[in-house]
C-alpha cells in the first residue's frame, strides 16, 4: 500500500461449512489492506463474536445452523451498529436480497465470487460505513462541508422497489413544475443506471450521460458536470441515466457521492429518480436525500413493497425522510384509509389516475404539467408541491396579507 499507512479493514467470516471459510482466507489472503479477525460457525456464535471484536465489517453466510444469517444480521445491527454487514449465498433470488436489505445488511454476494469481486465489497462497504458512523458521531459537521457558506440545496429522491408505479412520471413532472412555479436552479438526475427513462419522458437527446461523465472526469466537480447537463425548456437541467445497461457499471459510489455533494452545492432543488433496486448506489441516494418519497399504488403488491421499502429506510436511520404518496388513485383500488392504516402513517398526497393524459404526455415527450395544465393530475403533483413545502400555497399568501392589510388599517 502506498501513502500514510491505514489500518486494516477488520472482516468477521460467519459461515457453518469450514471449507467455505477457508476458501474466503484464501480469496482475501493477498489483500494487504484486509484482515480476517475471526471465524464464527452459526449466527449466534456471529453476533457474540461481533460484541467481542468489533470487527468493521461481518461476511454473513444466509443459511447456518442455530440461527440463520438474516437474524443475525438483525441483532448486530441493533447491537453493533457501526459495523457493517456482507450477506453472502448460494441464492440469487430477489427475495433473499429484499430479506438481507431489511435486516441491515449493506451488500449481497452471490457464491461463487471471485477475490477481486470479494475485496472491492468489503471495501466499499467499509467506506460508506465509516461515513455513516463520522455522521453519526458529529452530526454538525455535514452542515460545513461547503467551502462557499451558501445554503445547500433539497434532494429530493422518488423510490419504490415496486416497477409500474409512475416513479418517473411524477420525478419529470415535479421537477418541470417546480422549476417554472419558482424560477430557481432546479436539477433532473436519473438514477436508474440499466433501464432509466428520464430523457425518454422529457423528449430529449442523451448524447450525453452520467455514464460519459464518470468515465471521462475521475473527480467530479460543477466544471466537468455542466458540460454533461442538458438544458429542458423548462428550465430544468438534466442528466440522463446511461444509454445501455452495461455503462451501468462505470458509475462507482465515489461518482454518485461527489456528483450528489456538487449538485447540492449549486443547485437549489436536485430531483432523483431511482431504480426499483437495494443497489449500492440507491442506498448512497437514500441516505444523501432530505427527502424520499415512497410511491405506491392503491394494490396490494405495490402496498407490501413499500411497508418493506419504509422498514429499510428506518435501518438506515432514514425514516424521518419518508414521504409516502399514493400514484394513480380510483375507485377501483384501495381506499386511501385503507392504505393509511396498513403503513400505519398518513398519506402526504394521492393523485388521481388519469391514464389518458398521462399516456399522451409520454408519447409526445411532453411533461402533462406543461401539456395539460389544468388536469386533474397536474393538480396532483401542484399539491405534492405544497405538501413539501417547496412552493407556497397562493391561496395562503393572500389569505396572509389579507389579514396584514386588515391589521394595518385599523
């Protein structure tokens, strides 16, 4: 290793078969800046062995003896909080990694993996923790991270581990509106890496995308993103998701970091869409956003991922964020007390379904704020504003200086 010396990254393997636990020795054997700190046979054995050692960072095999990987990893992060936890498995189903997400685990191997694949999780997972536990240890600090002393801007993140439920839609046309309601710096991020739609929806050439900028720019800063955003007439600026699925790779969690901590800096809104996955860098987004809203649908597939999504967002110490909003309300589908009463929390807005005007405003790439201003729908994602407190409520405001004018002359 080069440069000041760091101390080893500290890793706990947690696994019941021990030709399994001498394979992962072997796998990290030449990686200088990891050390193997002890060996547990079943979950129990894992979460005492996590309270004597404190190691940084647990690989926690699915399926042991006594007790199963998920329970413990549930008990270490309630006991050990600031270690993080690898779940690794013969199963690739996205079950099991809903399941790992749920209980805290920070990242899923599916076996076999290869020493580099192994090493580069540990590390990343090490350092996105190491994060966590600066902020929690000095909250204050996040507060001074900018050298310039201006005010940072809101993140607002749209998420749902549930596809098809308008997470796009109703990112595209917020972020249209708020930039034409307030006249302020506004930005578009499309997070979802393989298969994102942002420029489709918006009607825009994607000559350019996140997936160019972190390949050509190893720092990222406001110089090299600006050549990268793409202006909408609306004022909105835009940064796609890449093209193909494969340039989903090139996007390290240092790109999205440095990405977020600069659009932070220049921008007064920066709106996110996500993919419908527990990746590495949504969990990056989630953490950095001020706000998350969870998006569902009035179905009982769409309600069971987002109580899941929410119980994530608490072990991420994230709840305070959620914001859950109802998408495509009918008669047809779920009472609105209903929903409410299954999270156990009320909603910020439901929007109505409205699937012709929708459906037009994405097949002409016209946001339906712009296209049909005075849509039921459009009224939708105006109250979202509002209930975010991005936008003042005009009805308010004249009711406000009504009630000044009425003070002054008496």
């Amino acid at each position: 290793m080069n440069g000041v010396f760091k101390m080893p990254i500290r890793v706990l393997i947690a696994d019941d078969i021990p030709t399994t636990r001498e394979d992962i020795k072997r796998l990290l054997y030449f990686e200088e800046d990891i050390e193997i700190v002890g060996e547990a046979i079943d979950g129990q054995d894992a979460v005492r062995m996590t309270g004597e050692l404190k190691p940084d960072v647990v690989l926690m095999d699915i399926n042991m003896p006594n007790m199963d990987g998920i329970t413990a990893t549930e008990q270490i992060a309630v006991v050990s909080p600031q270690t993080a936890i690898i779940i690794i498995s013969i199963q690739g189903e996205y079950e099991y990694l809903r399941k790992a997400m749920a209980a805290g685990a920070r990242e899923y191997l599916v076996k076999p993996f290869s020493a580099e694949e192994l090493a580069n999780a540990i590390r990343r997972v090490y350092e996105t923790q190491q994060r966590r536990n600066s902020l929690i240890a000095n909250p204050s600090a996040v507060s001074f991270s900018g050298s310039s002393g201006r005010k940072k801007g809101k993140v607002i993140t749209f998420f749902s581990s549930k596809g098809g439920v308008g997470r796009t839609t109703l990112a595209c046309n917020m972020a249209v509106m708020l930039a034409q309601e307030t006249k302020k710096n506004v930005a578009l991020l499309d997070f979802d890496l393989e298969s994102g739609d942002v420029a489709v929806m918006l009607n825009i050439s994607a000559k350019m995308t996140l997936a160019d900028l972190a390949q050509e720019e190893e720092h990222i800063d406001m110089q090299a993103v600006e050549g990268f955003l793409i202006p909408h007439i609306s004022g909105v600026k835009v940064l796609p998701a890449p093209i193909s699925p494969e340039q989903a790779e090139l996007i390290t969690p240092t790109h999205v970091e440095q990405l977020l901590k600069v659009m932070k800096e220049n921008f007064d809104f920066v709106i996110i869409d996500t993919s419908p996955l527990y990746s590495e860098t949504n969990l990056i987004v989630l953490e950095q956003s001020d706000i998350v809203v969870l998006v569902l649908t009035p179905e009982l597939t769409s309600l069971k991922h987002v109580k899941t999504d929410a119980e994530i967002l608490k072990k991420l110490n994230c709840e305070y964020k959620i914001k859950f909003v109802l998408n495509s309300q009918d008669n047809e589908g779920i009472k609105v007390k209903d929903v409410e009463r299954a999270l156990g929390s009320p909603l910020l807005v439901s929007i109505p379904a409205d699937p012709k005007t929708v459906k037009n405003a994405v097949n002409r790439g016209v946001p339906f704020v712009m296209a049909q201003p005075n849509a039921r729908v459009t009224e939708g994602i105006k109250e979202l504003l509002q209930k975010l407190e991005l936008v003042k409520n005009k009805a308010q405001e004249e009711q406000k200086k009504s009630i000044i004018m009425r003070m002054f002359s008496l």
